[in-house]
C-alpha cells in the first residue's frame, strides 16, 4: 500500500509545516496563524473531492493538465 503524509506539528527529525510558517513570519514580518491539522486535512479532502469531480465529468483529460503542472516531477 503507498500513501503520503503532512508533518504539520513536529519539528524533529525534519521540519514541519508550522516551523515553516514561524521562519516565514520572522522573515517576511507577517502574522501567520500555526497550520492546524483538523484544518489541513479538511482542505486536502476538499481538493481531492473536487478533483474526483473532474475527473468524473471530463475524465483523464480534465485532471491531467494540472498533474503535468503541478505534480510530476521535471528532470531540467
């Protein structure tokens, strides 16, 4: 089974999503609210529902386009 995950909260071995923020408004001097977890897994299913949507009305070729720009990796 293959799967992905976000590291909202934990700041070690890696970096997380919210220390991120926290060096982002350090730098940029802006106010940025800590990533919830509730939050972030509410948008990810919403952006999933609304590809499935696509993907049912126009099929691959309605999702593709966005993959190609977004997701699969450019070897430049």
């Amino acid at each position: 089974m293959k799967g992905f995950g976000f590291n909202v909260s934990n700041s070690n071995p890696t970096i997380c999503i919210n220390d991120l923020i926290t060096r982002f408004n350090k730098e940029e001097g802006t106010t940025l609210e800590p990533l919830r977890a509730d939050c972030l897994i509410a948008r990810t299913v919403t952006a999933l529902e609304k590809l499935i949507e696509v993907f049912q009305e126009k099929g691959p070729n309605g999702v593709l386009p966005r993959y190609y720009k977004y997701w699969v990796h450019r070897w430049e």
